[in-house]
C-alpha cells in the first residue's frame, strides 16, 4: 500500500508537471494557461489527448509531433517527471496530513521557478509572492501562532528577511550585476520556509553548486561540449541553486549544526 501511493503521488506530479509546463510556455505571452488546448508549435495543430499523456505520450511518440514531424523539447517530459519526483519525495518526508497540500503546492511552485529561470533568467513576482505568503504559512504552523512571543524562535522569525537583505544588499551595491533583485526576494522564502539554520546552509549549498557547476560548465566549453562559450563572466540564472539547496535541506533535515559536525 506505502509503494503504491508513492506511485500515485508520482502520477499526480507528473500529472502537475504537465500544467507547469502549460504555465512556464504561456506566462508573459498574453495567452491564458486556464483555456485554449495545447497545440505543436511548428503546424499549430490540436494534440489528442494521447498526445499529452505526461511522459508516456513523449516516449511514445518519440519526441516528434505526429503530423509535422518536428522535434519536441524535452523540456516537456523531463518537467512532468521531475515534479513526479519531487511529488513522491514531499509525501516520503511528510507522509500522509493536512498540510501536505500546502508542500506540494510551495513546489510546484519551485518547481516552476526553477524552469521559469533557467528559460529567462528572471523569477516571475507572482510566483515568488506566492511561495513566500505559503513559506509564511508554514512558519506559522510549525511555530504555532504564539510563537512569535518565544525568544527561541526568534532568528527563525527574522530568517527570511535577514536572507532578503543579503542578497538585496549585494543586487544594490552591484546595480543587478552580482545578482538580481528577484533572488533577494526567493531568499525570503527560503529564509521562512526553512528557518534561519536551515536557511543559511541552503544558500551556502546553492553558493557551492553554483561554484561546482560553473567550473564543469566552462571546462565542457572549453571542450566545445557546450556550443555557446562560457566565461567567468557569462550571466548564469542562480534561483535554480538556491532552490536545490532548499530542497537538499528540507530532505535531509540537514542545518548549521550537521555541517558543523561534518566539518568539525
């Protein structure tokens, strides 16, 4: 019964996966992502709804429109199984409770950040805004509503602006070069969504992949792996680094304090 709600939680992520790929692909386009079905973007035909299976469909097909014959991003089918993944993580962690719903929209939403930056190196505010307002719910209920008044929960309280005003800072005094005024507003999240402990190790997290990744990235460059060079000074989107940080820190419960063992 444990392995087939996993299933079912995997389902329904790819089944999400799907419409965030509906909503990445149409916001700031002026069409609507609630009506108009989905359609080949090369011939404009309708596809079937064996077409939009999430997953299968692309396999099944092989990534190529029926009719036209044209390629099919992959951005579709790796999205759908992905927030699968993530879907059946969040239930492992929580399991089976009320605020379940709460997890799994906070990462659909991450989820669409994450592909949102990566297309466009900008954070949609709508998107942000939302997880923010869910990151706040979620500190309440883990506080409890007089939590507020405890002094030990004081820095996770103030996390999430402390976090803001790192990044702010650094989006000031580098005019939006170092870094753009929408992670400053995702640190906030992240910041309330996971406490200040939990907060500070995601962002060192997202620093140290960030690190990684654009070494390895300009090294298959180099290598002409990649077929548009990188730099030291190429522009690289950072929210997709903040948000695996925070996903690696809310699976493992990882804070300051295991990394202080770990290193210690």
């Amino acid at each position: 019964m444990f392995f087939l709600n996993v299933i079912i939680f995997f389902i329904l992520g790819t089944i999400i996966g799907s419409f965030l790929n509906v909503l990445v692909l149409r916001l700031g386009t002026g069409l609507s992502f609630a009506k108009g079905r989905s359609k080949c973007f090369s011939c404009g035909k309708n596809l079937s709804w064996h077409e939009l299976v999430p997953v299968v469909s692309y396999l099944f097909i092989r990534g190529k429109c029926i009719s036209c014959k044209s390629k099919i991003s992959l951005q579709y089918p790796l999205v759908e199984f992905f927030t699968g993944f993530v879907f059946s993580l969040v239930f492992l962690k929580i399991g089976f409770s009320v605020i379940i719903i709460s997890y799994l929209i906070i990462f659909s939403l991450l989820v669409a950040i994450f592909v949102y930056d990566l297309n466009h190196k900008i954070i949609p505010d709508s998107f942000v805004w939302i997880f923010n307002i869910l990151a706040l719910f979620v500190l309440i209920s883990n506080i409890g509503l007089f939590g507020f008044s405890n002094p030990n929960n004081f820095l996770d309280i103030l996390s999430g602006p402390i976090l803001f005003s790192f990044f702010a800072f650094f989006w000031l005094i580098s005019k939006g070069k170092w870094m753009g005024f929408g992670d400053a507003k995702l640190a906030l999240g992240v910041g309330l969504f996971l406490g200040f402990s939990g907060g500070v190790l995601a962002i060192l997290l997202a620093f140290w992949i960030g690190a990684l990744w654009s070494i390895f990235a300009i090294i298959f460059s180099r290598l002409n792996i990649y077929k548009n060079k990188l730099t030291i000074k190429s522009e690289v989107p950072f929210a997709p680094f903040i948000l695996l940080g925070l996903f690696l820190v809310f699976l493992t419960g990882w804070n300051l304090t295991s990394l202080f063992y770990l290193l210690s």
